[in-house]
C-alpha cells in the first residue's frame, strides 16, 4: 500500500481531457496513406523487401 502515489481511478482517466487525433475537420474514416492489400490466406507473408533492394546494390569494391 503506497499511499504517496496517487492512483487514477478510471472515472478520473475517463474525464481527463485529451487533445483530438485527428482535426475536427477531418473524417475519422480516411486514411493519410492507403492500407496496403491483404495477403490471400492469413498464414502467408508479403514477399520481403529487402532482398531485392540488396541484389541491386553493386558489389562492394575489393
């Protein structure tokens, strides 16, 4: 029992005052940025990125 730090009760968390995410103008539905597309079946994974970017870099220099 720690009587000198003060707990938040969840009244308390519930009326503190946050600032808005997004601009009031602004539509909670869009999206900044595209949502990429899902893969066909859960259990496969997007194909890697960086073994292409890294077979296109030169070879290094001896």
């Amino acid at each position: 029992m720690s009587a000198c730090i003060p707990m938040l009760t969840i009244e308390q968390i519930i009326q503190t005052p946050y600032p808005p995410l997004y601009p009031p103008t602004q539509p909670y539905t869009t999206h900044p940025y595209p949502t990429p597309p899902q893969p066909t079946s859960p259990h496969r994974h997007p194909p890697t990125l960086h073994l292409p970017l890294f077979h296109s870099l030169p070879p290094p220099d001896p």
